[in-house]
C-alpha cells in the first residue's frame, strides 16, 4: 500500500455501532469525487478514482481486490 493517506467513510453509525450499506458507499463516494483514495469497502485495500472524459471521477477501484464502484 502506498504512504497516500487512506480516508476512513465518515458517516454516523446505524444500530449495533456499524454504518449501513448506504453510509458505507456514500462515504467511499464523496472521497472519491473529492479525488481522494479510500478504504475499498471489500477487503479494507486502498480504493483510487477512475476518470472518464472530464476531470470528475466516475468511479473507483480497488488496487488489492480490483473492486470497482462507479
């Protein structure tokens, strides 16, 4: 894993102290669109955004997992 800085979702927490599916991939989204690497959501490895055309991100992808969201 590279010396980036991994940004951890932050989002409030849904019962038993662990955030819904929905505040999951919200929080992974907005680091992405903020072009920020992210916790991938699968297996915890390092989450980069994709770009298509424009300089907005149209998605992420794993490093580790090579799980994609977009």
């Amino acid at each position: 894993m590279s010396t980036l800085a991994l940004t951890a979702p932050s989002v409030s927490h849904g019962l038993g102290g662990e955030p819904t599916l929905d505040e999951l991939l919200t929080g992974v989204w907005e680091g992405l669109v903020a072009h920020r690497a992210v916790r991938c959501p699968a297996c915890g490895g390092e989450m980069q955004p994709i770009y298509g055309v424009h300089a907005r991100p149209v998605g992420g992808r794993c490093t580790r997992c090579e799980t994609e969201v977009s």
